[in-house]
C-alpha cells in the first residue's frame, strides 16, 4: 500500500507555470534511468520500457563499475537529443546522476519519477565507490519531481528521502515496507508504481 507524505514537498503548479495540461505517455520521451548493475527483464523500469512506445533506456557503458562523470555525460547526452518534453524515471544510483546531470540539460525536462535514492554519503554503502555519486546537491530542482521511497530500503532511510525531496522541492510517496523496490524485493510488475506514475504524468505541461 502506497501512503502519500505531502506535508510542505507536494507539487506546486504556480512554480512551474500554468500550462499543466495533463501529459500522456505519448507526448514525452519517458528515459529510462537504471541503478547500478541495470535493471534486469524482472525489473519494473524494464517493463515499462518494453510497454511504454516512447520509453527508451540510458545506456551506460560500464554497469558494475559506474564512474559518476560518465553516467552524468551520457544521461545529458540523450535528454539533449530528445525532440519531445522528457520525463525522467530513475531507480538508486539513477537518481543521483540525474540530479548531479540537471545542470547540463538544454532541453525540456517536463519531471522526474525518482525511485528508492540510495543514501550515496553514507560511508557504509556498499560497493564503497558509489559514494562517489554523492553528496546529493540540495539545490531545488526546475522541474516537477516525485519520491517514491521504502521504510526499509537497505540502502536508505525514508527520513535521508524526505529530507533530499524537501531540498528539491519534492513530493515524497510512502511505499511501505517496500525494501530497495525492485525485483528482488518483489516489485517486478509493480501495479501500485504504475498507478502513481500515470497520475504524476497528469500532473505534468505537454508544451515543450
């Protein structure tokens, strides 16, 4: 069950211009944005790539040994070759390469679907070189954004994912006891995820 902690972070159409219009899939160009080692078929981020018409996946060119300035260049790459609005799914480490890109975006970023960010400044994550995707900026975001976080994800805490979503200006969503939500923890299909991220995608300007 998903419980919505709005509080001060909910999304504040005023910030972000008038024009919310109610995106459709069709009119984005949805980036898929893995974690570290990719998203395998059983992963909801593959699923809804191979559903998804306009989803395409962020391909880095190392998987196991991620360096943070090659992942930030070739997600920058892609959302500045988009000819559509970008709408930005990521999932642990992809969360804080599209933050640490969003400087270097030339193109419309229309939000960011963020999903268990993993505690990067924490020196016990393991592998240990990960920490080199941190510290997270603290700068708020220019675009809509939406934290889906769990009450145990083993790589961390709900209050490290509240107090990053207030920073940028975030919406954080409650997943439960949800662990690092992904195929492992169970959340292959993930129909709840579905659901949240059409009614974020409604939420969002189609202009670009």
């Amino acid at each position: 069950m998903f419980f919505c902690r709005c509080r001060a972070h909910t999304l504040d159409a005023r910030r972000y211009g008038s024009q919310i219009s109610g995106m459709k899939a069709s009119q984005a160009e949805i980036l898929i944005v893995p974690g570290y080692t990719n998203s395998g078929p059983d992963h909801w981020q593959s699923r809804w790539e191979g559903k998804l018409s306009t989803a395409r996946r962020v391909e880095q060119a190392e998987w196991a040994k991620p360096v943070r300035e090659d992942w930030v260049k070739r997600l920058v790459e892609e959302v500045n070759r988009a000819e559509k609005p970008v709408v930005l799914v990521g999932h642990s480490l992809g969360v804080p390469t599209i933050v640490h890109a969003v400087p270097h975006f030339q193109r419309k970023v229309a939000g960011a679907f963020l999903v268990a960010p993993p505690d990067v400044a924490n020196s016990a994550i393991r592998p240990r070189h990960l920490m080199t995707f941190g510290p997270y900026p603290r700068t708020p975001l220019p675009f809509p954004t939406l934290i889906v976080a769990s009450r145990n994800d083993p790589f961390g805490t709900y209050d490290h994912a509240e107090d990053i979503a207030k920073a940028w200006g975030g919406l954080v969503v409650d997943a439960g006891e949800a662990g690092h939500l992904n195929a492992e923890s169970g959340h292959g299909p993930w129909p709840e995820g579905t659901m949240v991220f059409a009614q974020f995608l409604s939420k969002l300007s189609a202009e670009d």
